[in-house]
C-alpha cells in the first residue's frame, strides 16, 4: 500500500517549512512600510508614540521609542526572512508585537487608533500568532538553544 506524500513524516517538515516561509514574507511585507513610516516620522507613527510616551510618563521621548520599534522591526524582518536565523526573527517579532498588542489594549491607543476597524491591531494579532506558528515549527531549534544556554548557565555557577 502505497501513502500520500502528504502523510508521509519527510513531507510534513517541508509542507510546515514552506509555511514558515509564507509567515515570513508576510510579517516583512507588514513590517517594511510601517518601519518607512516609522524612520520617516510620518505623522501616524508620531502621533501613536506621542499618545504612548504621553502614557507612559516619558512625555518628549516619542522619537527613540518610534526608532527603537522600528529598528527591532527591521531587525526582526531580516531574521524572519534567512532560514538559518528565522527562529530568532520569529522570537523578536513575537515579543515585538506582544508589545503592541499590550499598548492597544491597556492605553490609550485602543484597539482602533486609525478609525478603520481595528486593521492595525488585527495586524499585530496575526503577526504574533504567524511567529507562535514559525517558533513552534522549529520548536526541536528552540529546545536544543535552551539546552545550550542551561549548560552555559550551568558551568558558570559551578566555576564561581
């Protein structure tokens, strides 16, 4: 009896790495025009940080909290897109738009700044749950960094 190639274990990890791939493009083709207007401080972008700094108490610093967003979304976006870094650039997105996802829902932001149904928080959400998506896919990545990293941790305590 022969088996679909879909059940087959080979082609589950290529059906799930061509889906990373489809996450990828598209947490870059969100991320690249929202970072031109970020470092371009177009006036959307401005006036999201301006109401967070205003928020948060830091009144003045919308600018580096603009830029710092931006950066670490360009950051993200170039991770997502390599396969060798794509758990990384999955990771920093995830914690990225776990921020913004945090800003909409507890300030002032809302969950519809733009007046236009709440597409930029519904972005945040899918992107958020795309890098859920790519972490879990290379999830044994994940486990074997976190390994890693317990050694390290490990052999440092122990040299102390």
């Amino acid at each position: 009896m022969q088996t679909s190639s879909l059940t087959s274990p080979r082609a589950v990890p290529r059906v799930l790495d061509m889906l990373t791939w489809a996450a990828a493009l598209y947490t870059a083709y969100v991320f690249i025009p929202a970072d031109i207007g970020k470092f371009g401080a177009k006036p959307f972008p401005v006036h999201l940080f301006t109401i967070l700094t205003a928020w948060l108490h830091i009144p003045g610093h919308e600018a580096q909290f603009r830029l710092i967003t931006a950066s670490a979304e360009v950051l993200a976006t170039v991770l997502i897109l390599l396969p060798w870094t794509r758990l990384y650039g999955a990771l920093l997105a995830l914690a990225v738009m776990s921020g913004a996802i945090f800003f909409h829902v507890v300030s002032p932001l809302g969950l519809d700044p733009a007046h236009d149904g709440g597409h930029l928080f519904m972005t945040a959400c899918i992107i958020w749950v795309l890098s859920i998506f790519v972490i879990w896919v290379r999830r044994s990545e994940l486990l074997a960094l976190l390994s890693r990293l317990r050694g390290r941790l490990g052999s440092d305590r122990s040299s102390a």
